[in-house]
C-alpha cells in the first residue's frame, strides 16, 4: 500500500455538523417564571432544558446561557432579582458561557457569533423563552449566520396572549420554523 493511502486511511474521519454544536439556551429568567403570567408547562420546561445540559456535557458540548438584560430600572435590569437565571437550571458559571443581550437576537451587540466560529460551532441547539420573540428570533438569526439550528420542540415556551394561547404559540412556530429554518425535535428524540 503506498504511503499516501495509508496516511488516509489513518486520518480520522472528520465530525458531522451536529458533532461541532452548541447548545443556545435563551432568557430562562426568574422574571419569565415568577413573574404575574407564568409560562406554559413551565416545570417541564425546567425538567427538558436540564435534560439537554446534561447530554450536552456527556458530550463535552458547549453551553450558552443568555440573560435579556433591560435599562436601569427595568424589571429585568442587569443584577435585579428578575433578571438572574432561574436556580434549577443546572448551569455551571465556571464551565457555562453566561452573556447578557439587550435586543431579541443573540448576535447583536454580544461576542456569540465570534465565540461560536472560534469554536467551529456548525450546529445549534436552541431552547429557551419566549418562543414568539426571542426564540424565533434566534432560530431565524442562526440560520441567516449558516448555521444547522435545531430548536427543541418542548423546551421553548411563553405565556398566553389575548390571541391566543400558549400551547397554540408553541405548535405554531414548531410547525413555522421546522424545515427550512430548524430541525424541530422533541427533548426525548434529541441526541447530541
């Protein structure tokens, strides 16, 4: 065998997309929890975003926890009680990326997208609140930036509207953003 191919054959094999991910986990927030409207199924939701950390570390993939972060004397103002991560999410500052935005989309006015391509981050995996805002936003936004999004059918949630309710928001963008935007796949169904 000559020594080209059996240098090639010696190579590893390179990584599938979904092997060089991230998981973007988005305004999981005391203020969205405690607040006078709770989100829907809200306990599951904790329950499938822990879920998701966990298989993210047996899989030494990367965690990004964003915090929607309001002007001085908002509810959710940087360092108010609101605007801290909820305490069951099982987040570890020292190993977690912990950011702060100030618009709907993660990449604007953050280092996200840079992080992610230093990385060589391909894939994202999104969870996270409200599923009408920020967590569309963000699946439209990943995807506009090339990456493969995956958006976790059942760990994203909001509140009810007057227009309609929560279950209702949910199906509704899980049906708008699967295909073209996102692969949308329930907690138990997703492997990283």
């Amino acid at each position: 065998m000559s020594p080209s191919i059996l240098a090639l054959l010696q190579e590893k094999p390179k990584q599938e997309n979904r092997n060089r991910a991230a998981l973007l986990l988005i305004d999981l927030q005391v203020g969205l929890f405690d607040g006078s409207e709770k989100p829907y199924q809200a306990e599951q939701l904790i329950e499938n975003v822990n879920t998701l950390i966990d298989q993210a570390r047996q899989n030494n993939v990367p965690i990004f926890a964003v915090r929607h972060t309001g002007p001085a004397g908002s509810p959710v103002a940087a360092g108010s009680p609101w605007w801290q991560l909820h305490p069951q999410l099982a987040l570890n500052p020292e190993q977690d990326v912990l950011f702060d935005k100030f618009k709907s989309s993660c990449f604007i006015g953050t280092a996200l997208l840079e992080q992610l391509r230093e990385q060589e981050i391909q894939h994202i995996v999104i969870a996270g609140m409200k599923t009408q805002y920020c967590v569309d936003t963000n699946c439209r936004a990943a995807a506009e930036h090339g990456f493969q999004v995956s958006l976790i059918a059942d760990a994203h949630s909001c509140m009810d509207t007057a227009a309609l309710p929560a279950a209702s928001i949910i199906a509704h963008h899980n049906a708008t953003l699967q295909g073209a935007i996102a692969d949308v796949i329930r907690t138990s169904d997703f492997r990283f």
